[in-house]
C-alpha cells in the first residue's frame, strides 16, 4: 500500500497554528513512508471562501516548506461530481429526499430540547414514497443512517473507538439548492483521491462514524484515521485569538525562523525520548503515528522564542540573512547601504530572540540617526570623556586597516595610556557610533558601521558633549 495522505483546509481565514500541526504530520507521515501529500482545498462554502484565505494559506504552507505532490484541488469545481455520488445513494436506497421545513425541524428541536433529549431529525420523510401535499421543490437529501449497530474504529493515535448508530442521525448530505455539504464531499474525494491515512484534528471525530456508514454505503473501504489532539492556550482553553498570535503568517512576520516553528510545532502531542531539538530530516526519519501522544497540548510561547533564538544562532548565517533582509526592508531599511547582511547575522545572532529584534538592533548599521538614546547618553557622554573620545578619533582616523583586531588594539591602547578601565572608553564609544547602550562587540560594530559613519558620529558625539558642558 502506498501511503497517500492530505491536508483539507477550509479558505475561511488564515492557516491557524493547529491546522500548520495537523499538515506538518501529514506531511511527515508521508515522507517517512515514500509516500505521497496531497493538498485539497474544501472550498465548499461560498460565503465565506475567499481567494485571499487561499493565497494566506499557500503562502503559510510554501514559508514552513511543506509540499505537496499534488494539488491544490479545489472542491468548488468538483460539483459535477458530488452530484452522481449523491445520486448514486439515491438510486440505492441509501439516501431519500427531506421535505420538512425549517419551522417543523425548529419546532422539534425546540420540543427535544425541553424534554432534554439530544437534538436530532427524527426521520419523518425517511419512509415516504412520495413527495407529501405542498412539498417544496428543493428538498435536502439526507444519508439512511443504519438504523442498529455499530461503527468500530480503530483510530491511529487513540487506538479502538464505537459509534452506536442509534446515537447517529440521518445527516444532510445535499442541500435544497444541490450544494453537498461536508460529510459527503470528504468522503468523495478521500475515496477518489486513494487517500490511506486521514490525519485530523480530533474536533472531526464525531464525523468519523458518519464518514464511515457513508463510505460502506458506496461499496469502499475506510482509511486509517488518526485524530490529534487539540492545542490549548496557556488558560487550558482552546488556542484562539486571544491567546496572541495563532496565525503561521503571522509568526513570520514576528521575526520567527520556520524551521522553528516546525520543531515547535512538532513537539506539540509528539515526542522522541527527552530530544527537544529536531532537523527537517530528523523529522521524517524518526515521526510515527503511534508516538502522538492522546492528550491536548499546551501552547507555549517562551519555548517557542527559545527554539527560535538556537535556530537562530545555529543555522546557516545566510539563511538566516535572507529573512533579516526582509524584515530590514519592512522597516524601510535598503542592506545595501551598509555591510553585509551575512555580517550582521553573525554579529547580532547571540543577542537577538527574533529576526524583529535583530532587524531592530542593526538598523543603525543602515541608517544614520538624528539622536542618542537620552538615558544612554545622559550616563556615558559625560564632559569628562570628552578628551579621551576626541583623542580616539584622532587615533581611529589614521587607522589604514579598518578591521576589527585593529580597532581593537587602538583602544586598548588608548584606554592603558589614559589609565582608563576598558569600558569606560568603550561604552561611550558604543553609544556614540550606534546611538544607544547596546551593541555588538564595539570593535566589530565599528567595522560594520564603516570609518566613514564611526568618525562621522564620533564628531556628533563630541559636538554632543561639548554642548552639554557648555549648558551645564
């Protein structure tokens, strides 16, 4: 057997970090088997599709890499086909016409609900042979659920489930103007698409029996489903909105890594051993089913920012810089006026937790700035450095090698003849080349800047200090 799994979003909104999770074992499963992922586009409901959804979550699927080997397919255009499936039920016996209106079927939830019985159709047109006095022309087509029995399933990750069919209504599966609704189109292109492994969120387990009776009804066989536990919010509810940002897309624009994102969210109901840290490869090599664990999982957002700052500090610097560019030129930063992006990685990576945080703390290797941090230059670019400063200027202004090790050695130098501690030369050098408390290593921060910039900021550093003695 092949394996031959999918990923079934609905374009209702953005790709959700639980639906992210659901297609990365999807994906891994398949991979790990040399089998086949296929992405399907369950655009059934027009109202609320939008092509906007589709291209967010594309977007969402091509940033984290997981591809597909076929697809998109898109149940929009598949009609034709839902269509003779449902008349093929028809013709069998297997589903009839529904001509009750909504007032009655509002009445008799009503009436169930006040005797407290589960809401459900009581299958009054189950048995008709005719169309009753006055009916509409556009009635549902509802499913005959088997009327005893039970659905056994032997679920992946949760091991054997029963459905009693007596607890299973005779479900819609065609509505009044032809459109089928969910439970039917699954089954169709899960059927037709020779899915093996239907891998899920576990709020789709209540359609699981549905999809199965169904699936019988036509003569085929069920694929192996396994059902993932939900993910929670750091409150133990359902992870939404308000928990902060659930969107993949949105992630990226954070500053995330998505090898990050994918090791976190790998971690989320899967584990191997105490291993915290996982390669794609490492991933596909090691992702089974039967590893899944069968309890909700709790987001957790500081493990994510740990996972991202290792990434970022052990991944390939020019990956890395790829991403830092991007986020740079959101900020109307152009690299190319400044070093190289590759240079700032290595420089920024050990102090920064997200590509925003770095894209933020080396703006000033870009960009000049119109003023120092004032708590940073209230404490460093004090009158009394201002002879030191002047006299490193003239010293940086020879320097014929513009590196590091050399900028490193002139204020070394500077600092033993005037009897200064290191940083007490190199703090107020700091604040007056990037503007503020922080930086890299003020030597390579000075190299990065270039000796144009340093000895122009030096000038306005101690243009700075002279004005502050001259008001004091």
């Amino acid at each position: 057997m092949r394996v031959r799994t999918r990923f079934a979003p609905s374009p209702t909104g953005y790709l959700h970090v639980g639906g992210a999770r659901t297609a990365l074992f999807s994906w891994l499963f398949a991979r790990r088997h040399g089998g086949e992922f296929i992405l399907r586009v369950e655009d059934t409901d027009r109202e609320r599709s939008t092509a906007e959804s589709v291209d967010a979550i594309l977007e969402g699927m091509s940033w984290l890499g997981l591809d597909y080997d076929q697809g998109p397919f898109f149940q929009s255009e598949r009609f034709p086909r839902y269509r003779e499936v449902v008349q093929q039920l028809l013709d069998s016996g297997h589903a009839y016409h529904c001509y009750c209106s909504k007032d009655r079927l509002d009445t008799l939830r009503a009436e169930q609900m006040a005797n407290k019985q589960k809401p459900r159709y009581d299958g009054y047109c189950r048995e008709l042979s005719a169309p009753p006095a006055g009916a509409t022309d556009s009635p549902v087509v509802r499913f005959r659920n088997p009327a005893e029995g039970e659905v056994v399933m032997e679920d992946a990750i949760r091991g054997k489930i029963a459905f009693q069919n007596t607890e299973l209504d005779d479900l819609i599966i065609a509505r009044g103007d032809g459109t089928p609704t969910y439970n039917l189109t699954v089954v169709v292109d899960d059927s037709d698409m020779e899915i093996t492994h239907v891998i899920r969120g576990d709020d789709h387990i209540n359609n699981t029996p549905r999809q199965i009776n169904i699936i019988r009804a036509l003569g085929l066989e069920p694929p192996i489903y396994a059902h993932v536990p939900m993910i929670l919010g750091d409150d133990g509810q359902r992870l939404s909105k308000r928990h902060g940002a659930v969107s993949v897309v949105e992630y990226r624009r954070q500053g995330y890594l998505p090898e990050a994102l994918l090791n976190y969210l790998v971690r989320l109901g899967w584990s191997h051993g105490d291993q915290e840290i996982f390669s794609l490869d490492e991933m596909v090599a090691l992702f089974d089913l039967s590893d899944v664990n069968r309890a909700a999982s709790a987001f957790n957002t500081e493990k994510l920012v740990w996972l991202n700052q290792h990434y970022l500090k052990s991944a390939d610097p020019a990956h890395v810089a790829r991403y830092l560019g991007m986020h740079l030129g959101e900020m109307d930063v152009d690299p190319s006026t400044g070093p190289e992006l590759v240079e700032v990685v290595m420089a920024q990576r050990e102090r920064a937790k997200t590509l925003i945080e770095m894209a933020e703390n080396s703006v000033f290797f870009y960009q000049d700035f119109d003023a120092f941090d004032a708590k940073a230059a209230q404490k460093h670019l004090r009158p009394v450095i201002g002879t030191a400063l002047a006299a490193l200027k003239e010293r940086l202004q020879v320097l014929d090698s513009w590196t590091a090790p050399a900028i490193h050695q002139e204020v070394i130098d500077l600092a033993e003849e005037l009897d200064l501690k290191l940083g007490k030369l190199a703090q107020p050098l700091r604040v007056a080349v990037s503007g503020r408390g922080f930086s890299p290593p003020i030597d390579i921060t000075l190299e990065l800047v270039g000796k144009k910039r340093s000895l122009e900021r030096l000038d306005k550093a101690l243009k700075f200090i002279a004005d502050r003695a001259n008001s004091a």
